[in-house]
C-alpha cells in the first residue's frame, strides 16, 4: 500500500467513527427530549458496566459454569462495600487491588 491508501484509510476510519457519535449530538441538541428517554439513557453505562463485569466475577471461563468461590467476586463484595461506606474512587482503587494481592497470596 502507498501513503496514500495509508491516508485514504485512516481518514475513512476517522470518518466512521466520529459520525454515529456527532450526528446525534448535533440533531439532538436542540431538541427536548421526553423524560423517560433521558431517564432510560442514564441506566445504560450501569448496564454496559454490569454486562462487563459479571461474566469476570461469576464465570469460570474454562467451562462456563457458574463459580461463586472466585478470588475476584470474593475480593468484589468489600470493596464494593467500601465504596458505598467512602464514596473514593482513588480509595476504592487501592483498597480493591490491595484485597486482591492479599487474596491471592492467601488463595
């Protein structure tokens, strides 16, 4: 491929991923939206976030079978604790990490 392909492609790239984000906000932006929409979109990052998450904290990905006795869900359960008691997200981080070296070094 020559330079211009490379550009070619990286520009048509650029293209399809700023497009279905910036159409939106610019036909959108001036619109009301009904309440309901707005209130149905703030659940969709809990939702992406939880999707994300749980196959890691509940799955044993060698066999796809639920496995509860986890080093990630075990360390999971306080530090999820800790972050609703402190509200830190540095905090929280560290706490995290610091559970889970421990219990990988009990485990």
């Amino acid at each position: 491929m020559t330079l211009a392909d490379y550009m070619l492609l990286f520009g048509s790239m650029g293209i399809v991923t700023y497009l279905p984000r910036a159409l939106p906000l610019v036909y959108l932006a001036h619109k009301q939206l009904p309440k309901w929409f707005v209130e149905w979109l703030e659940l969709i990052p809990v939702a992406i976030l939880s999707a994300l998450i749980a196959p890691i904290l509940l799955a044993d990905p060698a066999t796809r079978t639920l496995a509860l006795g986890k080093p990630e869900l075990i360390v999971a359960v306080p530090t999820l604790l800790f972050a609703v008691k402190t509200r830190s997200l540095g905090g929280t981080v560290l706490a995290g990490m610091f559970l889970y070296w421990l219990a990988g070094m009990v485990m």
